[in-house]
C-alpha cells in the first residue's frame, strides 16, 4: 500500500492543481512558466495581502512539488502569467484562449479541478513514467466522494489530505500524507467529535470518533511512530487513500494478510474458519449484542459477553483500530501469577533441570510477598495477573540503575524475554476524544467464547487454549532458565557460545507458536506441537550446555582456591626462611 503513494509524486491535489488545456501544455511542461508571473508580482504583494497570505501562497508554492516541476500558478488558476499585466485585470480573462482563467473551483468542483492533470496520462507521464492516473476515479467510489456527491460539502476532499500550496511529496516527512502524518490527517476530522456530529455506522449508531486514539496504543502505531518502521499500517493501508471504504468484514483477513501472510494461509485452512463461518450462517447479525445467548447459556465468566454480531477473522479476535501486541493473556486458563510463565516448572525436561535452591527460596520468597501485597488491596483474577506484569517491571532482580545513575531499567536478558514470550496484560487503555474518560477496554480471550464445560455439543476450543497455554509454558520456562544460567555462567568469565546459539534457537520457537496458534490445532501429530518439541529440545541442549559451563566455573573456583592455599603456604614458608635466615 506504500507502493501507492510513493508511486504518486505528483498525487498531491490542490486547490491550486488543475491541468492546463492542450495549447497550454507544452509550455508548462518544458519548465516555460517563469519565477516572477502576473500571479507572483500581485500576490506577492504583502501592503495589498498581508504577510500571511504572501508566505502562505507565493512563499509556499516555492516549495511545492508542482513547482518542483516547473509548474506555476497559472497551470491551475489558468489566466496569463505575462508580468507586464501584473494590475492589469486582463490577466484573469476567462475568454483569454490560450488558457482560460478558472480562479478557485468550489469544494464540489475540486475532485475534477485536481483531475484534470492527474487522470490525464499522457500529461502525467511527462513528469513520471510510472505516476498513477485513477486516483479521481477511485476517489467517487470511496465513502468521502460518494457523500460529497449527495452535496454533503463537509467531506474530506483533495485539499484536506494533501494541502493547498506546499504541498510536498508523500515521501516528505513534512507532508501531511507522508506515512507518519498519515492517522494524524485523517484524524483532524475523524477524531473530532464536533465535526463529525450526525454521522452514523450502517445500523443507524453514531460515528465513533476514537479510531485515532486506539490506533495510537496498538502495535501498528508503536512500529511506526516509536521504531519508525515506515511499513507498519496506518489509515490508508487498511481503508485505501483516494477510494478510502472501511473493509467488509469479510474481507479484513485478505487486509490483514497483505503484512501477515502466514497467519492469514492458517487461519484460513483452521477449524476455526469453518465455525466461524457456520455462525454467521446462523444469522447472527440479526439477533442483537445478546445474540449468543439464543443458543447458548453462557458460564462465567462469559455472563457480560456481547454477541460479535459477525465473525470477521482476524477481527473478531484482535479488534480493528486497536490492535495492540497479542500476548499469551489472549489465551487460557491464565495461570495464578504471571511469574509463573518463566519460574515455576511444567512437563518433565523442567523437572529434570531443576532451579538452584537459592534462585528457588528467593523467588518463592518475592512471589508470596507480591501476592500477600495484592491480597492486601483486594486484587484477584485478571486485575491481580495485571498488577503483578507491572510488578515484574519495577522488581531489583528484572532492573538496573539507568544511565547517570537515574532510576531503573529492565535488565536487558529480562527485558528480551519478557517481549518474546509475549508476557501482557488482559486490556488496554485510551482516551475517548467524546468523552474525555479513560477507557479500559479488555482484550479478547478464549474463554469468551469457550468454556471448560460446553453448553451446545462437545467443543475441544477450551481444551485447545489450555494446550497452547501450557506447551508455551513449558518452553519459556526451560528457555528463562537457561538464560539465567548462561548468564551466571558468562559474568564468571566462561565460554557459554553453544548454549547461546541454542537458547536463540528456542526463543526462535516460541515466536513461532505464536504464529501457530493461528491455525487452532493443538493435535499431538500437528505444526504446534511438533515446533514445541523442536523448540523444548533447543532449550534442554542450552541447559545442558550452561550446566557444564557452570561446572567449569566451580572447577576454575576450586582451582583457583587450591592455588591460593599453596601460595599463602609458600609465602609462609619463605617468611619463617627469612626469620632464620636473619
């Protein structure tokens, strides 16, 4: 989707972009229009427009991308660019023939000024060889064209994405549709409850206008903003720029599969699918929020559930807007305290590689606290699992003093661990522009749809989280406990390269289980399954490893020990030698 804009140099549409007629062409385009024209010398002139409109017209369009070209006001505004007719009213003759003057189009009119020049490709081909000219065409099918033409003139139009004069490239980080611009353009009306007051979904219910705050908190915003990865999706990688439609909701996996591919192809071969699709069969849509309980008669803790209305893939799970960074709090039964993800032992390879007695009485020791301190406010369930992730944020053993000596960080071997295990919380917040409130908005679990015990038939969904759950445990702790042993290991001074680059190799794992979930098979004979032993086997060879480079390290301890003895009995020896001696 990148690819469209960048493909567009000259997309940026303005007031002041319409094309020039055949007569007129030439000129413009073998760079003819001169620095000082009829336009520049009267507009230019701050005693009759004041310095504002000066910089904002003439001292803008020096930067431009249409000026870039050699463009100048009269290849939009048409009229005679000759200087000499600077007050002479002439230069603005709508009859003048070689270029009639058209002055500034009202908003209706504006798709077609920009369109004369940017759907006519021979004339864009002058200037890029490969420069898209659909975009007007495109622009009538979206959801802004087709209101404006039903008159509704408050619609976003070429003008209000790309600017007027100045504009720049989309591959400027000054222009307003550069990718990190992008959400911040679209939410100066999408965002604003004022300007969109009476606009409503399909079902008749207002407009939400908290799109740009939840896209703020989700990944997608993190990689784009925070990394700066220009390939993260903003609003046109999903709605599209000049056609700008929100996808069908049986479409969004097809959206969403442009980036994630794979988890598209799994989703789309799983079980899951296939329900999904029989639900909607049912006529979901049309039976209310309360919808599942038609059919079913929901256990705790899915009593509050709201009916989807309709599964639409990737969605239904990970929401739209706020997309933030899945984590194992997707899945269940969550265990008692998020420690236990990376401490406490699950299947037998854990139990052979047991923790050192004193790494197992401190962490003991720091968990019973944590929960007598949440016991003491009354915490328990989801709110005490979330409580005690922010904990793991602020513990001695997971921080270090900060650069100069200012407060604390995650332990950089923590803080890798704790992001690819995907340790999170059960929801996340924005702000609502309507309201101005805080809203905690909880994340989709399994256990909304799938209980232990299935009221309609037999459903394994319950069995299949749990399964996840646990073969992901199972991983993370051999791998978290490795890593602490190669890391007593390499700060005593010895050689722990294998079990690095086998740990690597069980991290590698882990975040593909996180892909495989996707495909909703947790069979003993299926990819999720197979990948976790591939991954637990990776772990025990790392333990392996940094359990015989700790043996090294107490035999250099011994060594070095036994040395010091025997020199502290040399040095003895010599020093009653020396007495006798004297």
């Amino acid at each position: 989707m990148r690819a469209l804009l960048a493909a567009v140099l000259l997309a940026a549409v303005v007031v002041a972009a319409v094309a020039l007629p055949a007569a007129a062409q030439p000129a413009a385009a073998e760079g003819a229009a001169a620095a000082v024209t009829s336009c520049t010398i009267c507009h230019g002139d701050a005693d009759m427009f004041g310095d504002e409109v000066v910089a904002r017209i003439v001292g803008g369009f020096a930067d431009d991308v249409h000026g870039s070209v050699g463009l100048s006001c009269q290849d939009c505004h048409g009229g005679n660019p000759d200087p000499a007719l600077a007050d002479d009213p002439d230069a603005m003759d709508p009859d003048f023939a070689a270029n009639p003057f058209r002055g500034v189009p009202q908003r209706a009119e504006i798709p077609d000024f920009c369109g004369r020049c940017h759907s006519d490709a021979a004339f864009m081909k002058r200037f890029q060889p490969d420069a898209r000219v659909d975009q007007e065409t495109e622009y009538w099918t979206s959801q802004h064209g087709m209101l404006l033409r039903q008159g509704d003139d408050k619609v976003a139009t070429c003008v209000d994405c790309h600017g007027v004069h100045g504009i720049r490239g989309p591959d400027d980080p000054r222009s307003p549709v550069h990718p990190t611009q992008v959400a911040e353009t679209c939410g100066g009306c999408h965002a604003s409850p004022e300007y969109m007051a009476g606009y409503t979904l399909p079902d008749g219910r207002p407009l939400p206008v908290d799109q740009l705050a939840r896209w703020q908190r989700s990944a997608h915003a993190h990689a784009l903003i925070d990394r700066e990865d220009l390939f993260a999706p903003t609003c046109n990688d999903c709605h599209g720029n000049h056609g700008a439609t929100p996808p069908g909701l049986d479409s969004i996996s097809f959206v969403c599969g442009q980036c994630h591919g794979r988890e598209a192809t799994l989703f789309r071969g799983s079980r899951k699918q296939q329900g999904f699709e029989e639900h909607n069969g049912f006529g979901l849509a049309d039976l209310g929020p309360q919808g599942c309980a038609e059919c079913h008669e929901a256990p705790e803790p899915q009593a509050d559930y709201a009916s989807p209305g309709h599964f639409s893939e990737c969605s239904t799970c990970h929401g739209n807007h706020s997309v933030v960074r899945p984590t194992v709090a997707l899945l269940a039964p969550l265990p008692e305290t998020p420690c236990a993800l990376c401490h406490e032992p699950v299947g037998e390879v854990a139990a052979a590689f047991p923790e050192a007695p004193g790494t197992e009485a401190t962490y003991r020791a720091v968990r019973d606290g944590l929960l007598a301190r949440a016991a003491d406010q009354d915490l328990a369930g989801d709110e005490r699992f979330d409580w005690l992730v922010d904990r793991a944020h602020e513990l001695p053993n997971h921080t270090v003093t900060g650069q100069g000596g200012e407060g604390a960080e995650l332990r950089p071997e923590f803080a890798r661990l704790f992001d690819k295990f995907r340790i999170g919380k059960t929801y996340h917040t924005y702000v609502d522009p309507a309201t101005g409130e805080t809203v905690r908005e909880r994340i989709t679990r399994c256990t909304d749809c799938h209980a232990a015990e299935p009221a309609l038939g037999e459903s394994d969904g319950y069995d299949t989280a749990k399964a996840y759950l646990t073969g992901m445990q199972e991983l993370t702790v051999l791998a978290a406990r490795a890593e602490r042993l190669t890391l007593h290991a390499r700060r005593g001074g010895v050689e722990v390269r294998d079990a690095l680059l086998d740990l690597d190799h069980a991290v590698d794992a882990q975040i593909e289980l996180e892909v495989l979930v996707h495909g909703f098979n947790a069979e003993p004979d299926g990819a999720f399954q197979k990948k976790q032993a591939e991954g637990i086997g990776f772990a025990r060879s790392a333990l392996e490893a940094s359990q015989a480079a700790l043996g090294e390290l107490a035999y250099r301890r011994r060594g070095l020990a036994v040395a010091l003895v025997f020199i502290l009995l040399v040095l003895v020896g010599l020093a009653f030698k020396i007495r006798q001696i004297g």
